[in-house]
C-alpha cells in the first residue's frame, strides 16, 4: 500500500535503510576542528587494544558542533535524573582508546 507522507511545516522528512537504522557502535569519539569546522572520527577499539576501525567520520560547523554539545548536554542531564548518575567506566578499569591521545 502506497501511502504519501507529507511534511508539517518546520518538519523535514529523514530517510533511512534498515542498515542506517540499526545504528554503530563506537567507544571511542576522535575529535578535530580548526577555524571552520570541527571533525568528528568514531571509532570502535578491538578489545584486543591494538587496533580500531574507523566507523564514520562527521564534520560539522562550529555552530553546529556547539549545538551538539548543548543537545547531548541536556539529554545526559535528563538520562541521570531518571537513571542516576553516568559512570565513565568502572574504576581501575581499562578504557578503550584511553591512551590515543585525548586533551582534556
């Protein structure tokens, strides 16, 4: 059955395949920017530690790099109020990637 879909206004209709929809899993975020654009490299760290694979690379304005932040912001304030606090990892614990160069 065909069905049209049509956008609300202010809305924008995103398409996406099974494979988009299932998503990547990524523990380790590489983050680059100079003046125009900042560079954003997921990668998943074998549990091995020795090798990773590239899974995308987003880049992004700098407008739209703080709109991230502030989005991912307020939905980690909202997941700890409902579920408590996030640990980063358990302590002691390794974390993948810790050591491949990440400034604080």
């Amino acid at each position: 059955m065909d069905e049209k879909q049509v956008a609300q206004p202010g809305q924008v209709q995103i398409k996406a395949d099974e494979k988009e929809l299932q998503g990547l899993y990524s523990n380790l975020v590489m983050i680059q920017h100079h003046a125009e654009e900042f560079t954003l490299n997921f990668v998943y760290i074998f549990p091995n530690g020795t090798q990773g694979k590239l899974l995308s690379s987003v880049i992004v304005s700098p407008g739209h790099a703080k709109r991230i932040w502030r989005a991912l912001g307020e939905n980690i304030a909202r997941f700890e109020a409902a579920y408590g606090p996030i640990k980063e990892g358990p302590e002691g614990a390794p974390v993948p990637g810790a050591n491949i160069g990440f400034v604080q």
